[in-house]
C-alpha cells in the first residue's frame, strides 16, 4: 500500500482540492451565462466533447466527422479559433497529437500501410504542387491558403488507417454518417416549417446548404443496410431513418443530388442482383426495388405537403423541366458562364493549372436588377474542372488514380466477403462513391470545402476494411 504522504497535495481526501474542483466546475457553467446564455451550453458542449475526445484518436474522429457535417457555416465561423483556425482542423490537430502519443509510447513508431497510401501521397504532393504554382503566378497568398486547406484535409486519411480497426469503420463510423444525416435533415424540416405561410397554403422556399451532400450519402448507406444486413438494427428502424432523411433530401430540391442519388441507387441495386446466384436472379423484382424505394421517397414528399400545404410537388416539377430548357434558368446558365471561364483559363496552363489562388470572373445572376453582371469567383461548381483549373491535368489524374483506387478496394471487399454487416458497408461505400463522382460534374464539395475531411474519413475507412477483408482467410 502507498503512504498517503507520498500523494502531497492530490490526496482523494483533500477537502481543499475537492472544493477547489467544485468551484471550478460551477464557475465553467456560471460565468459565461454573465455575458450571454448562448455561451452557457456554447461552453458545457465543448468540455463535453473534449472528455469524450481525449487521448483517443478514434473518439476524435468520430466527433470530427459528426460536427463537421452537422453544423451550419454561421455556426462554424463562430467557433472558429484565433489565427482563423476552423474547429474542423483544431479537431484534426488534436487527434494528430493524440496519434503521436500513441505511436511513440505504445506502438514504438510502428505504421500500417494500406493499398491507398501511395496514391494519397501522390494526390497531396499535387496539392503542395498546386500550391507553388499559385505563388509563381502571383495569386494572392490569403486566396492560396485557403484554397490548399481543404484538399489538404485528405491527410486524415492515414489518420484513419493507423488507429480504426475494421470493427470500429463498421460499428462506429457508420451509425455517426447515418445519425449526422438524419440531424441534416431535422434542421431543414424546421427551418422549411419555419419559413411556411401555412395560412397561404401555397409558398414553398427551398432550403439548400453544404451540409445537404449528407443526405443522399445516408439514405445510400441505409438502403445498403436494408438490402444486405436488415436484422441488425432491424427493418422499422431503417425504414424509419429512410423516411426521415428522405424528407431532408426532398426540401433540398438540388437537381444534381437527385441525379446522383438516382445513379447511387441504381449501382445499390445492381450490385444486389450481380451477387444474388444465378438462378435467383430476377431482373424484375430488381426494377421493382428501384421504383419501390423511389415511391416511397414520393409518397414521403406528397403527405408531408398535403399536411403543410407547400407546393413541394409543383416546385420540383419545375426545377425538373430546366433539364431540358435549360435556357429558361438563370443560375444553370450562370453556371455554364462559369464553365466557360473555367474551361478558357484551363487552356491557358492545361499540366499544371493555375494554381491554388486561381480566381475567375464570369457572369452571375444579380435577382435586384433582374440581369447578369460580372463577378470575381474563387472556385467552380465542378470537381473535375477545379481540379483542372488549380491543379491541372497532374492534380486531376492524381485524384482520379485516389478514387478509383478506393472504389476498386470496395467493390473488391463487397466481392469476396462473406460477412453481411461488411457486405452493407461495401456495398454502401461502392454506391456513395458511384453517387459522389456523379454529383462532381456539378458540385466541388468533394476538395472545395470543409466535406473534404469526410470523404478523407470515408476513404480511410474503405481501406481500413479492405485491408482487415484481404487478410481474412477464404471463408
């Protein structure tokens, strides 16, 4: 037994240092509420998650990829820390000290490789790459720093690979992209209630965020659960999540998510049919999956519109007619401006591009004087063309060789397991990735913005179970 004198001042059963705690305690909580009640529960959150957080470097993932798609830019730009450091990369930091903690006292310096590492060192030393170019062609370097950050974000990938194991990708990642998805949802169910005219009866405003991209990643995630592994959270659950998602992702009414969620749900389906024997496969129970599940997508929109009295179905029919007159709508032909600029400053560095910096002016809509001025815009609605204006051809074949290279690991694990639960996560992460490349022709999230850190988590996770299924014995 240890002499109690030997634990000085820290003795359990000092009475000053109890108090001393308690009062600490009391004045976290009280003393911000002096100043305004917002900081009082602002200030409990963050002790909160840092207890959670500390000293594990899977619980900081977790937490990082939860806040990071569920909280709102207004809500992030008043989190964010001196020097303009985001919370999304305090938490990064953090779970990188944690790392380094662990790998010098209890791993000895000891890293796992993954079959991704290669092509990830290749596509961030584009980036770095990008980022030289941008100061030799005199962009701004404020512009430049906050170009790089976000396709530097994919680091976390090797976070990822060396501290989550398979089960954890699995059992603990998922849960989280699905709850976030259904959080992103609840926010715009009450924020489209909130802006209704119900006495109208007639209004509709859309509501259309960066964090909407979580949704039809989550509905293609459920859907794969249902398909593959319905039992272990079961079927009213799924379908509960499904439905309550699904309505988050209706209110977006973003044409290009729809289309990509559409190409996601047809890979889902397929890749069901392909891994059914041959003598249960019926192409017409296939179909009928496909159209059941987008009815009940419909069926979700029309009663909740028949209980709200919003022209969900008459607005969405509109939107859906400016893919064919395409010319009646002024932010798709504003867009196709932007394109043009983009493609014209493409041609000018096609190797290499412009570099992180690079800005572009084209014509936008301005609603006030009804008519299209010229602006100066930082980025482009297109992955694959801001990969080409700032990184060039060499950034863009880097990104493509990451991508494939994890989606191949994917479709290969949905191949050769056996194991249902790995199945839907396979087989999720094929469609979400399918989904994802899609939805590149009109949206950059994927290196543009703060959702870089979670397909950089995504991506880590693929490898994470395709290196734990490539181990695995033939079963």
């Amino acid at each position: 037994m240890i002499p109690q004198a030997e634990f000085g001042w820290s003795r359990p059963d000092n009475r000053r240092l109890i108090l001393a705690v308690c009062l600490g305690q009391a004045g976290l909580i009280a003393l911000p509420a002096v100043w305004s009640l917002k900081y009082v529960w602002l200030l409990s959150s963050l002790l909160l998650a840092l207890a959670l957080t500390l000293f594990s470097v899977q619980r900081t993932l977790l937490l990082l990829v939860f806040l990071d798609i569920v909280l709102p830019d207004k809500v992030l730009l008043l989190l964010r820390l001196p020097g303009g450091l985001h919370l999304q990369e305090s938490l990064l930091l953090a779970a990188l000290v944690f790392a380094l903690i662990d790998l010098i006292y209890w791993r000895g310096l000891a890293v796992r490789k993954s079959a991704g590492d290669l092509p990830l060192l290749l596509f961030l030393g584009a980036v770095a790459l990008s980022g030289f170019v941008g100061a030799v062609h005199h962009n701004s370097a404020s512009l430049i720093l906050r170009d790089i950050r976000y396709p530097l974000y994919y680091a976390v990938f090797f976070l990822v690979t060396n501290f989550a194991g398979e089960k954890a990708a699995v059992k603990g990642f998922l849960p989280v992209l699905v709850g976030a998805g259904l959080v992103v949802s609840l926010e715009y169910i009450v924020e489209f209630v909130g802006s209704l005219d119900l006495a109208a009866g007639s209004s509709f405003v859309r509501v259309a965020r960066l964090e909407g991209i979580a949704l039809p990643v989550a509905l293609l995630l459920i859907i794969n659960q249902f398909v593959h592994d319905p039992e272990r959270y079961g079927r009213r659950v799924l379908v509960a999540l499904f439905l309550g998602i699904g309505l988050g992702f209706v209110l977006t009414m973003g044409r290009g998510m729809w289309v990509a969620f559409g190409v996601g749900l047809i890979t889902t389906v397929w890749l069901h049919y392909l891994s059914q024997p041959a003598a249960r496969r019926r192409a017409g129970r296939t179909a009928l999956l496909v159209l059941g599940i987008l009815a009940v997508l419909v069926g979700t929109a029309f009663f909740f519109q028949r209980l709200t009295g919003a022209t969900i179905g008459a607005h969405a029919l509109a939107r859906s007619r400016s893919f064919v007159d395409y010319e009646g709508d002024v932010h798709i032909l504003g867009r196709f401006f932007s394109y043009a600029a983009a493609l014209e400053a493409i041609a000018r560095h096609p190797l290499l591009g412009n570099g992180q910096g690079a800005t572009l002016v084209t014509l936008t809509f301005n609603q006030e004087i009804g008519t299209f001025e010229p602006t100066t815009s930082w980025t482009v609605d297109s992955l694959y063309l801001t990969l080409l204006l700032k990184m060039g051809l060499v950034g863009l074949a880097a990104f493509g060789w990451l991508s494939l290279r994890v989606l191949r690991l994917a479709y290969r694990t949905f191949a050769r397991c056996r194991d249902n639960q790995t199945r839907a996560f396979a087989g999720g992460a094929v469609a979400v990735l399918v989904a994802m490349a899609t939805l590149g022709l009109s949206d950059g999230s994927m290196v543009n913005g703060r959702f870089a850190m979670v397909f950089g988590v995504l991506y880590g996770l693929i490898a994470v179970v395709g290196r734990g299924e490539a181990s695995s014995p033939e079963q």
